[in-house]
C-alpha cells in the first residue's frame, strides 16, 4: 500500500473541486486556489452550508484556517493521479541513488550529522 502525504494531494488539488467540513459542522463546496503548510487553505466560487444544513450561502473566495478542518473530501481520481506520482518519484529516487546501504540505511555525507562533534560539544555553538 502506498502512504500518501496529505499536503502532496492538497497541492495536487489545486483548481479542483472539493468538499471541507469543519469541526462545528459547516460545510464548504469549491474549488481549492492554494493551501500553506498548516492546511490552511482558500476556495473559490464557494457554496458555505451551516451545520443544521438548512441556511446556504455562496461566497466568492474564502480562508479556512486548517485547525479547524474536520476532514477534506477530494475527486477519487485524484487520488489516483497523486499515488502514481508518488510511486514514479520514488522509483527515480532510486536509481539515482542506487538502491541503499547493504544495512538498509542510506549512507549519509560523512560526519555526525546534527549530533555532537569529537569533543563532545555541539556544533555552532562557539564553546
């Protein structure tokens, strides 16, 4: 099975349709111009829909903050286009690599990287 990253389909749903339901019940229908990196996102040609179902509003463009999401709905084809994305730059990945360590752990570029240096002291820390 391959794992997606939420943010990896959000940015492949732009311009796309797509349904958000908040945490207090409201609901949002319409097209995704962009999302930042807390999920934050903004819609356009908006259909709001209050939490009893029985008010609507359409709005132009709106700002959802991404905390108060509950979930995200998304075309079903577009979880298809985003998995064979994923799965062609994973296979590219590797053979630029080629393939890991015998280990199965990546060699790294020398050093310990983010860790301690020699003497025990950590790294730009000037003492």
């Amino acid at each position: 099975m391959v794992s997606m990253l939420p943010l990896s389909l959000l940015n492949a749903a732009q311009n796309k349709p797509m349904l958000v339901e908040l945490k207090n019940g409201e609901t949002f229908n319409g097209h995704l111009v962009n999302c930042d990196n807390f999920m934050n996102i903004t819609l356009r040609e908006v259909y709001q829909t209050n939490a009893e179902g029985d008010r609507f509003w359409k709005v132009k463009e709106c700002y959802i903050r991404g905390s108060t999401i509950k979930y995200l709905r998304v075309p079903d084809m577009l979880l298809d286009v985003v998995k064979e994305e994923q799965t062609r730059a994973r296979e590219a990945g590797k053979s630029a690599r080629g393939g890991t360590h015998p280990g199965g752990v990546g060699r790294g570029r020398g050093g310990a990287r983010g860790g301690p240096t020699r003497g025990g002291r950590a790294r730009g820390r000037g003492i």
